[in-house]
C-alpha cells in the first residue's frame, strides 16, 4: 500500500533576498520550510521557491507579511 500523498505549497519570491528572508521567518517560526529551485508553476523571479506542508501555508502568510517579506506567487500541489 503506498504511503498517503503530502501536499505541499510553494511561494516564490522576486528577489533572493527575499527568499532567504523568508526561510530565516518560517523557520525561526518552526515551519518546515524548505528552499528549491522554482518550478514552472511558481513564478520566482530569482529562481528560488520555498516548499512547506499546506497546512503550514497560512501561518506562514501571516509570518511573512508580520515580517515584511511578500512572496511573488504562490502554487498549491494537486
């Protein structure tokens, strides 16, 4: 029997620096953030995307925008 599928969300950002603000909030938060590299379906402008659980994804809007950091997109796994 396969294990159950994870879903995950992944926000973009326009900047690295952005990026890695991001990482150092949801982090710091104790959200399991994960850097990749941008897929198709997110648009980052620099090439880096953060990956989180979805049930993480709220909080980490919360935290991003408490921390002045504002992702550029935003994809949900299917």
């Amino acid at each position: 029997m396969a294990p159950p599928t994870r879903r995950f969300v992944v926000f973009g950002f326009a900047t690295p620096h952005d990026a890695l603000a991001a990482e150092a909030l949801l982090k710091h938060a104790g959200l399991d953030a994960v850097p990749i590299p941008a897929p198709r379906s997110v648009k980052a402008l620099c090439g880096i995307a953060m990956r989180l659980p979805s049930e993480q994804a709220t909080h980490a809007e919360k935290l991003m925008a408490a921390g002045g950091v504002r992702p550029s997109s935003r994809a949900d796994s299917r």
